[in-house]
C-alpha cells in the first residue's frame, strides 16, 4: 500500500444542495456521502506505524492483532512484509512487534520485553489516555465501570490496567444488573469506538443505581466516531439506503449500520468491498447513503461510488457535519521529525 491513498473518478458533486429530507421524486438517483468517514488520526498513524517499520527494519516486522480493525489494510500490509500474530509468543525472540491501535495491557508488554522483542507502541493516543485514566482511578481505589465489549482488543487492553478494579460494562441491560462493593467509590469508564448513544443510556441506568458514579475529567468516546455517527444520523433522515464500508470486526463501522437504522435510513448493510452489494438492495432505492468507518481507506468508498453510477447513482452530495485536521506523532522509534506523515482524510 502506498502512503498516499489514490483517488479514483467519481461522480460530479452537484453544486447546489438539496434538502436532505426531500427524497428525489423526479427519478434522479442519488448519493448522500458522509463527511467525515474513513481514516482517523490514530488509523492514520497506526498504518503509517507499520509501514515506515518495514522502510526501517526491512520485513518481516511482526503485529499483534490486527493492526487496525479492516481486512483490505491488513491484506496490504501483508503484501509488504508484516506477519499478524495473536500473542508476542509466537514472535522470534529479539524480532521486532508492533503493538496495534487497540492498546495492549501491561502483561502484553512484559512478554515482550521476556522475550527480547523490539516494540513499537502503535496504540492510539486517546485509547492511551483511557489507559492513564484506569490507573489513576486504581490508584485512588476507585472501582472502575468500563462500558465496553468484552473481548474487543481495547477493552481487554484497558481493563489489564487495574484488573482488580475493572467491572466491565457490555450493555445498558448489564447495568441494571452488577453489584459493586462501594458505591461511592465509583467511576465510569468506556471503550472508544462505541455508539454515543447507547452509552450514554448505560451510563444514565448506572447512575440511576448508583448516584455517587463519577464521570471520566474528559469524553472517552473517541471524535472520530462521534463525528462519523453525527454524519450518518444526518444522512440517514435522506436515504432509502445506507451502505457502511468496514470489516465485521470494526466496532466502530457496526455502529455506524445501527445508528443509521435508528435514525430514519430504510435499510443499512455494512460490506469490505463494492462487489458485496447485492442487486436487490438497490431495488426501488432512489437515494442512497454512504459511509465508511475509521480504519477504512477512502479509496474503498470511491470505488463503491464508482461501482454505484453504473448503476445510475450518478448524483453525488457530500453531506459535512465537521472537519477534522487532527494529526498524531508516530512513535518516538519512527520519527524523522516533529510528524510522521499524514494520509488523506474525508
């Protein structure tokens, strides 16, 4: 994969802008592109991460995890060099690890450090911050309600922090239900990638419970997914259809299909490619939706449009609700300067 991502042709923008609630009724078929989507800061610096470690060290250079939740990046990636492993035993001892943009917990990084392995830490910023955030609370003996899904990679990484201290929250229908030994002593915590929404309905039935629960200093909900949730809500009001570009595995990118359906879209699916879309999708469908989650590439959503106008979408308006010109240091191992690169953002 190249470090700049290559734009392919695309359907006109039209210049002047509909009302998104008023359905085309003259038999124009439609795009409503989401803005932003795709790539975030902490995807951006993580693949960067990767390849500028095969550029260093020569491949193969080894990944635990995925290193971002999206398959066509990690196909790419292999291509290069990297091998994807599930755990740093099964790196060669002194070999170099990058550690994935989900976080890892500190039992993660001593097995590395056993085993003489060079690490590179991919993790994202704002998942790091939810890290020193668990073990400041630890310290203070609080105990710790991470609204979270149990066995995503950021939640295992996180609640490694303080484990003792950790109670992990999967749904607002689980905090009708734990206990916890001092209310009092209490905060809440979450998983960066989630609906905005529906964790707030499970902080809300926790704080119903338990009056004393504390707030986080700052929102754990990353602005990357709150901006692309933002953006499909006001997309979905408009679209027969929604099409969300992610993997399966993206927490993120399966929000985004929820938050669509909730929202007024008719239909919602989630594909990796263009040729996953079926023919009957589009049966009666006069607008559609487009989106991507934040480990997605944009030329992926260029070729779905692409695909889309032959089949006579070939109307496309960009629907902005933010901009985002956030960019991430790489890892200190990877610096030739102040910045390591960005890539292209929608």
């Amino acid at each position: 994969m190249s470090q700049t991502a290559v734009a392919l042709p695309i359907p006109r923008v039209p210049s002047r802008r509909e009302r998104l609630q008023d359905r085309p009724v003259d038999g124009t078929k439609r795009i409503l592109l989401a803005a932003p989507r795709g790539y975030c800061a902490g995807v951006d610096r993580a693949v960067i991460t990767v390849e500028k470690a095969l550029q260093r060290y020569g491949a193969p250079v080894y990944v635990r995890k995925q290193i971002v939740h999206n398959i066509h990046v990690v196909r790419e990636l292999e291509q290069q060099g990297a091998i994807f492993v599930e755990e740093v035993d099964e790196v060669p001892e002194g070999a170099h690890v990058v550690f994935s943009a989900h976080g890892v917990s500190p039992m993660v990084v001593d097995s590395a450090a056993q085993r003489g392995l060079q690490a590179i830490d991919a993790t994202c910023p704002l998942v790091t911050k939810v890290h020193r955030e668990a073990k400041r609370f630890a310290r203070d003996d609080f105990h710790i309600l991470l609204v979270g899904h149990e066995g995503h990679e950021e939640v295992e990484g996180t609640a490694g922090e303080a484990p003792d201290n950790v109670t992990i929250v999967n749904n607002p229908e689980e905090a009708d239900t734990i206990e916890v030994e001092d209310p009092s002593k209490l905060v809440w915590l979450s998983q960066t990638t989630l609906s905005v929404d529906e964790t707030m309905e499970t902080v809300n039935r926790l704080r119903a419970r338990f009056p004393e629960l504390q707030d986080p200093p700052s929102d754990d909900i990353c602005y990357a997914t709150q901006n692309r949730q933002v953006a499909i809500k006001k997309v979905a009001e408009g679209a027969d259809l929604v099409i969300v570009v992610g993997s399966a595995n993206s927490s993120n990118s399966v929000r985004l299909v929820e938050v669509a359906l909730q929202y007024g879209a008719k239909a919602a699916y989630r594909i990796d490619y263009p040729d996953e879309v079926r023919q009957e999708w589009l049966e009666g469908v006069r607008t559609i939706g487009i989106t991507s989650g934040a480990s997605v590439p944009d030329v992926l959503v260029q070729e779905l449009m692409r695909e889309l106008a032959h089949a006579g979408y070939g109307e496309v308006e960009e629907v902005r609700t933010a901009e985002e010109d956030l960019i991430f240091s790489l890892p200190k191992e990877l610096r030739d300067g102040p910045r390591g690169g960005r890539r292209s953002q929608a």
